[in-house]
C-alpha cells in the first residue's frame, strides 16, 4: 500500500509558473482537445498503422516541454504513473495473446492449449500502454497547476450555455471538483488505516486472492470514514448558506488574456500535428 503516497491526481501544488497562471477554462478544454486527438489517431486510417507510435512520440516531445514550464519536479508529475503499473502490464499481456487480423507474426506458441503471443499484439499492448501512461500525465498536469476554487469557476463557466435548457452547471462543477479533491484525501486515510491494521497484526501478504479478502477489514472503514467525510461536509455547506448556484459572485472573475490565446494556439497547432503525422511520415 506503500504505492498510494505516489498518487498525487487531485493534488494542488501552488507554484509561480505559465502553467498556473491560465485561465482554468484553457487548461481543462485543451487537456480535453488534446487527450481526444490522441484516441483518436490510432484509427485514422489502415494505411497509418505502419506508424502507429508516431502520434505517442510527438505527444511525449510535446508533455515533455510542457513539464518544465510548469516548474513542477519531474519526480511529482511521474510519480501517479506507478500506481498502474499493474494495468500497464495487464493490457500489455492481454493484447500480446489477443490474436490480431492476419497476417501476423508468431514469436511464441504453447501448443498445448494453443496459446501463442504475436508481434502484431506486443505492439498494440505497448501502444494502449503508452497511450494510457501520456494520458495520466496530462490530467495530473491540469489538477497540480489549477486549485480547486479555480477549477469550479472554469467549469461552471463552461457550462454556463447549458443553463437555458435547466442544466445545473454550477452544482456538476462542484461536484467534479470535490470529487477530484477526495482523491488524496480518501488515499491518505487509506494509508493510515493501513499501517493501523498492520499495527495490530493484519497480515496483507499471500496470493491475489488471499490478498484480496485481507483488504475488506480495510476497505470497510474506509468506506465508512467516506461516507462520515461526505456528511460533515454537507452540514458545513449547509451551516455556510450554500444555495448552489443560484445569484452567486465571484472573488476573483476568470479573464481570457494574451497567454491564453498563445497557449490555445500551441494546442491546437499540437492536436492538427498529432493528427497528421502518421500520413506525412514516409511508408
């Protein structure tokens, strides 16, 4: 359970850098923008496949100057990747022995029960897996460079238009964002539960599913203590005269600036190459 300090999604980490200083509305569409066109370029088109890693590896260049500028240590921002290591690794094997459309090519077999691993299906393991991983770095980028008062504002203003038609965008904002913000908290509690339940003999060792019946003593007072978070929460909201998002103001009002135009402008360049390079590429 050590792994769970390594999550930092939901984690706002306040830092004087171009990062932290757009607009929420920009950070959130353009995470959005971007992680779109990267599931979308794996299936543009057949004839692209040959070069079906050149979307990641420009998508990788791109985070990687991306990181830097938000003056965050490289350490922080990578470290929500080792909690899916697991996941990395499962998809990796599902799709090794998935077999692919033919032709494809065989570089191992048990004959026994017929079981054999492709080069075709390695490729597209590692290719989800990569995907997934440059996927994960960018939704950390957005929640350790925005604060969650900013977050709310953003996407209470991007959902602003829908209000004609009774959509409650203030109340789906908060509840994005409260939701995000349980996320480290539910991990610290769980962590210290953990080392409580160690503390008094609980033994976390064993097979996957020994393991597994060894989490319900931990994961029962962690829902519990969920729920008992939720409630005080709610009755502070209550004791404050929270009325949602009815004639509510803003201390500080989200502005569109100069560097929210040229990070726009960044994106969507990024996105239109993402899109493009596995067809101007040479086959």
């Amino acid at each position: 359970m050590a792994f769970l300090k390594d999550i930092t999604l939901g984690k706002y980490i306040a830092a004087d850098s171009p990062l932290h200083h757009l607009d929420p509305r920009t950070k959130f569409i353009s995470v959005l923008l971007l992680m779109s066109a990267l599931f979308a370029a794996e299936g543009l088109a057949p004839s692209a496949r040959k070069h079906l890693f050149a979307p990641l590896l420009f998508f990788a260049i791109f985070l990687s100057f991306i990181v830097p500028l938000s003056r965050l240590p490289v350490g922080i921002v990578l470290k929500n990747l080792r909690p899916f290591i697991w996941l990395f690794f499962f998809t990796l094997i599902m799709w090794a022995l998935w077999p692919p459309p033919l032709p494809y090519t065989i570089l191992w077999r048990l004959p026994a029960v017929d079981l054999f691993i492709t080069m075709e299906g390695l490729q597209n393991g590692l290719f989800f897996s990569l995907r997934l991983s440059l996927v994960i770095i960018a939704a950390s980028l957005l929640t350790l460079t925005t604060a969650p008062m900013e977050l709310t504002a953003g996407l209470e203003k991007i959902f602003n238009p829908l209000r004609c038609i009774g959509f409650p965008a203030h109340e789906l904002a908060m509840m994005i964002t409260i939701s995000m913000r349980f996320v480290p908290v539910l991990v610290e509690e769980a962590e210290r539960l953990y080392k409580a339940q160690l503390a008094r003999g609980a033994n976390f060792t064993g097979g996957p599913i020994q393991r597994a019946k060894n989490l319900i003593p931990l994961l029962v007072p962690l829902f519990i203590s969920a729920f008992a978070r939720a409630d005080r929460l709610a009755l502070a909201m209550e004791s404050r005269c929270y009325r949602g998002g009815t004639e509510r103001t803003h201390f500080r009002e989200l502005k569109f600036g100069r560097r929210d135009l040229y990070s726009g402008l960044t994106v969507l360049a990024t996105i239109t190459a993402v899109l493009s390079v596995p067809f101007l590429l040479p086959f």
